[in-house]
C-alpha cells in the first residue's frame, strides 16, 4: 500500500531569499512536493471578479529555484495551463526541469479555466470540450517528445516532424503526469493518461466560488471517482488519487472554525466538516480523517496551500 503524501503550493513570495527559504522549509518538515499553480495576471480589475489570490511568480523559474536549494523535494504545477505556451516550448522547459531537479518533477498538465484571465491577456477561450482536446493532443505529444524517436506528431493542435525530443527526462517513460479537475470529460482523460489524478472544483464558472465548492462535497467527491474509474479502467488502483485540502486549520479546537466556513457557505456544520477539500482538527484528529478518507475515496495525496 502506498504511503499517504503531503505537498504545500505555494503562489507567491517577497523575495528570493524568501523563496527559497520556503523551500528549504517545505523540505525539512517532510513534505513531498512543492508546487505552484499556473496563473499570470497581477492585481486589477480581472483578478479581483476571479476571486483566485495573487500568483506573483512564474512556475518555472521559480520551481528551478526551488529544486536548486533542496534535495529531495519534488516540484511541479498544479497545473500548467496548456493554452498558455507553445507547446513545444512547455515541454522542453519541463522536461530540462526533470534533468536539472535530478529527477523531481511532477508534471501537472491542466486546459484552463479562469476566465477572467483569458480575456485580461487577449486569449481565446474555447468551450471545456475543445479545451480538453487540446490537452489531449499536447499529453500524446508529450509523450511522443519523451520516446527518444525522431517524432511525426500530427494532430489538431500539435504538429511535430523530423527532430526527437532533447532533453529527455530522466524519469521513464516521463516524469509523473498530474491531470486533474472537476467534471466528467476531464476525469476521464486524467483516468487514462495520468499517473496523479487530481481531484478538485468543477470551475466551470470559470472563477473561485460558492458554486465549485458547492460542486465537491462528499457524495459529488464519489461520483468524481467513479468518472476517473470510468476512463481508467484496470489501471485504476495504478494511480494516485490527490486532493487539494484549501480549507485545512490545524487546531485543537475546531469547532468554531467550522462553524465560520459553514456560514460562509450556508452549510451545516457536519457538512462542512465531512468536506474532501477540508481538514480541520488536532493533528490527531486530521490523521483520523485522512485514514477515513482513503477507505472511502482512495485518497493518497493532499496538497495543503
């Protein structure tokens, strides 16, 4: 059986000195991973309708920064946004981050969906579907880059031919895939493709809010698994099941932090404290929560912010 997991993610930092102190940090309390999110924009008008806080670095350097001053600290992005670079270029980045972390990466691959930021940089931004495809074609790409082939990649939205991918990874076939989300169509291709298999808000307001929390309590956290079981098949006790624990109070005490999220959220108290997103209680109490949650939903990984 595999060990249960803790990583932090991380958006921002004031300085250099301080990220990197972070990291050293992370990787002293025994946390497995260090992540960040993919977001771009600063503050003004568009983040603020986002509701999403302020991600004041760009993954990638700051997660080579990271791996730079710790050893056995993973480091990856929950998750990048495939519609924000040209492919090609988000997996030779990625996969020299592989070479130069020793082997640490996570790959987190995600089709987008804060609106807001889509419109505030000038980008186009599809219907879920045609998003989701994409993502698709870049993991058959990604992967084609990893196989150390001269490539001839051919599909919507990738078109590789006659050169082979440099560097390859140093994990095989390709550092860890982490797909992850809410809603039917993404589950299923994490379910197919992915090692991790994230398990988060359905976005599909394209912003933070009542309605993606709303969208993930315990009975919706059981369907989610069942559309991940649906796409994966036999493969399904392969993967790791990842949860983002946002609502996590480490408190001997817990009854009144509960009671202050349920209000927010116009819950009873019972229901915010059974949330899958939600960790609240003594680090006993948590420990106990965590074993419940893994005889019910097979979670094995929670990232905490």
């Amino acid at each position: 059986m595999k060990p249960f997991r803790f990583a932090v993610q991380s958006f921002s930092a004031d300085s250099a000195q301080q990220w990197r102190e972070r990291a050293k940090q992370v990787e002293a309390l025994g946390y497995s991973a260090l992540h960040l999110a993919d977001h771009i924009i600063g503050q003004g008008p568009a983040l603020d309708r986002s509701n999403h806080p302020l991600q004041n670095l760009a993954a990638v350097p700051a997660m080579a920064a990271a791996a730079a001053v710790t050893s056995t600290l993973k480091v990856g992005c929950r998750v990048f946004c495939v519609d924000y670079r040209v492919p090609i270029m988000l997996i030779k980045e990625a996969m020299t981050l592989d070479v130069l972390s020793d082997g640490r990466l996570e790959l987190g691959l995600g089709a987008g969906w804060l609106s807001d930021e889509y419109q505030a940089m000038g980008l186009a931004m599809d219907s879920a579907g045609r998003r989701i495809q994409r993502l698709g074609h870049v993991i058959q790409a990604m992967k084609a880059y990893c196989a150390g082939d001269v490539m001839s990649v051919d599909n919507a939205d990738v078109r590789w031919s006659e050169f082979s991918g440099t560097p390859r990874p140093l994990q095989t076939p390709h550092p860890p895939l982490m797909i992850g989300g809410g809603a039917p169509k993404i589950l299923g291709l994490a379910g197919r493709e992915a090692q991790i298999v994230s398990l988060n808000f359905n976005n599909r307001s394209g912003v933070i809010g009542a309605e993606g929390v709303g969208l993930s309590t315990a009975e919706q956290t059981q369907q989610k698994i069942e559309w991940i079981k649906a796409g994966a098949g036999e493969r399904f006790d392969e993967l790791e099941l990842e949860i983002g624990a946002y609502f996590t109070m480490v408190v001997d005490h817990p009854e009144p932090v509960i009671e202050n999220f349920a209000a927010m959220f116009g819950w009873s108290n019972t229901e915010m404290a059974e949330h899958p997103h939600a960790l609240f209680g003594s680090p006993a109490a948590i420990v106990d929560i965590r074993q419940a949650r893994r005889e019910r939903f097979a979670l094995k990984y929670y990232t905490v912010p």
